[in-house]
C-alpha cells in the first residue's frame, strides 16, 4: 500500500465586520460581483452575507500551509479594507444577532435555507477545516476511526467562541454546540470499510437527503471529492500560529497512524458516544477542564492529556515532518490560553464586548497585516 501524501489544505471562515459598530457586515455579494476572476476562485461566499470563506491551495509542508494563511489572511483584509471593514477570527461573534443576518442570494444557499430554516439562519459560526491527503481510501476509514479520539483534544486548543448574542455563555467553544442543531453532525462512528461509507452516503443520496456526500458535515470526515480526510471539528483559530498548529497536529496523528499501520500495530478505537462526552468537555471547560482517558476509565486534566497527546503518540514523526515547531506551539497555548480565554479576560478587564471584537481584529491581523 502506498504511503498517503499528507498534503494540507486549510479553509477559514472569517467574520467581515464595521470597524465603527463592531457589527458583522453583509460584503459577500460585492465579492460576487467582482470582475477580479482570482478574488472568485479564493475567496468565497458561505450562507451569511457577513461570512468570507477562503480555501487554500494544496500544501505540501505546514510552512507552505503557513504562506497560504499569511497570503489569504493578506488578501481578504485589503479587499474588505476597500469598503472600509475589517476580518475577524473567531467561533462566534461576541454581540451581532443572528435574526439580523442576510442570507447569501445564491441558490444552493438558498436551498439550504429553505431545506433547514431557522436551524440555518441560526448557524452564524465559523469554523476552519483542515484536509490531510489520504489516497488509499481504506486507509482513510481506519484513520478516522482511529483519529475521532484526539478530536476533543484539538476542540479544547482551537477554543474561540465564548461569547453569543451578547452573553457570556459559560462555554468555550459555543460554536461547537450550535453546530450540532444541524443534521448530520458531531462525531462520527466507526466504519468498516470505505464500502460501508459509501453504502451510508448513496442511500442517504437516492432517498433524497442529501445531493451528495459533501452533506455529510462530521466533525471529521472522507471528504466525497477530493481524495482527504477533513478534520472540520476546530473554531476557527484566532492567531496564525494556532491555524498552524492544528493543521500541523492532524497532518501528524494520521501520518503516526499511517507508521503504526505500516508496522502492523494501531491505536485503539474509541466508540463515538464517549468521544461524545469529551468533545461536549472540550467545548464546555476548553482546556481548563478534564478529559476522560478512557483506557484508565478516568478523567484527567485536559492539559496533560493534550501533552501526552504531543509527547507521546505524535513524537517520533514530528522531526520527519518538520513541524515540531508548529505542533508545539500548542505548549504556548495550554499556558498562555486559547482565543476564548484571551476574549474572557479582554471582557472581564473592560466589561465591553466591543474591546473584545477589537482584540480579535488585531490579533487576527498578527503577522498578515503591516
């Protein structure tokens, strides 16, 4: 069997906000209207006008995948700048309302809307996903199925939504929980084969539920068209060096379980419903919480397990890959916080939820914009 090739691609959805009213602001459609063929191509609409999804080309190094964040970053910001608004990076917006949203005039948003209603009007988050190249799909499944287990660990890293129509919502990521109002979400379970996935997607596609399999929206998933596995489970991350860090992450536990593979030894698999009750820990206490290790049957603080996660599975392919920089970041993180906390105490310092919107502006803009 052939080694996967461990591309990256990254896909960010940035939130497009009025500098003077720290509201989100409808833009997408000014994009739709351009004549600049690669503004099209690289930047694109998502169900809320206020919405900018970017999509990076395919990288073969976590440094390749950081130019490709800095240039995108780079690029919507002057775009957005032209009309006078500025980009934000983070799960939810600390106060704009989701009722006064506008949705995207294009028909497959459209149908969405009308196929989901107030569930999709609602959906006013942003996430990032990342793509890793997994060519043999057999290989694919297993590594998901393997791969679910670390998804809260990197839920609790990426943490930026505290924060949902103006209150404090006691969790760290309240993304992760609104997502779950859509179908076909949350943790996937394990599968056979890609046959079996395959089997799932085409009844679900001849009944009429879905027009092909990139309705499927888990948290991660063998992506229908493009030969990845997608990891869709993170906030988006606020800083540059967190987007890097958790792509750098995924590209690393498939590429030790594709070792283990290869060594005829794996991982063990986890059902969903426990990897269920950690992703709801992750998203509710982000890393200052507890994790089950569900081989001790114990819970245990999230920081030490995320530190196992690094120093003990993904170790010994980090310098092959080159990314123990970037995969070590997430040390900076479990000391210093995610996004959410930053947010939190940019809130409890000034008791504005505008300082807060202003705080991820600049951070978002770190490294990107001189």
């Amino acid at each position: 069997m052939k080694p996967p090739s461990l591309t990256i691609g990254i896909e960010e959805e940035y939130q497009v906000i009025d500098p003077e009213t720290r509201e989100l602001a409808s833009y997408i459609t000014e994009i739709l209207d351009s004549d600049q063929v690669v503004l099209r191509e690289q930047m694109k609409p998502e169900l809320h006008q206020s919405v900018v999804e970017v999509g990076s080309k395919v990288c073969q190094t976590v440094a390749e995948a950081r130019e490709e964040v800095v240039r995108l970053r780079r690029l919507v910001s002057e775009k957005v700048a032209e009309s006078g608004l500025r980009i934000a990076a983070a799960g939810t917006h600390p106060f704009s309302s989701w009722m006064e949203q506008e949705i995207t005039p294009l028909e497959r948003y459209l149908g969405i809307y009308e196929d989901l209603r107030d569930i999709a009007k609602k959906n006013l988050i942003f996430g990032m996903h990342v793509h890793v190249g997994v060519e043999d799909r057999e290989f694919l499944i297993d590594a998901m199925n393997v791969a679910r287990y670390f998804l809260p660990h990197v839920l609790a890293l990426s943490t930026s939504s505290p924060f949902w129509m103006g209150r404090n919502t006691g969790l760290k990521s309240y993304r992760a929980v609104s997502w779950r109002a859509f179908p076909r979400t949350g943790i996937p379970r394990e599968f056979g084969s890609w046959e079996e996935f395959e089997y799932m997607v085409e009844t679900l596609m001849k009944a009429g539920s879905i027009p092909d399999g990139t309705k499927i929206w888990w948290d991660a998933r063998p992506h229908w068209t493009y030969p990845t596995l997608e990891f869709r489970i993170p906030d988006i991350c606020t800083r540059v060096d967190e987007v890097i860090c958790i792509a750098a992450i995924f590209q690393a536990i498939v590429a030790k379980l594709w070792k283990l593979r290869r060594d005829n030894m794996t991982f063990r698999v986890y059902p969903s419903e426990l990897i269920e009750e950690n992703k709801w820990r992750a998203a509710r206490y982000g890393i200052d919480g507890k994790l089950i290790d569900f081989g001790r049957q114990e819970e245990l603080p999230a920081r030490d397990l995320i530190r196992e996660m690094i120093e003990w599975f993904l170790d010994d392919v980090l310098d092959e890959l080159g990314s123990r920089k970037e995969v070590e970041y997430a040390f900076r993180i479990l000391e210093e916080g995610s996004s959410a906390e930053r947010q939190l105490a940019v809130f409890e310092e000034t008791g504005d939820l505008k300082a807060v919107v202003d705080s991820i502006i600049v951070e978002t803009a770190e490294g990107v914009v001189d």
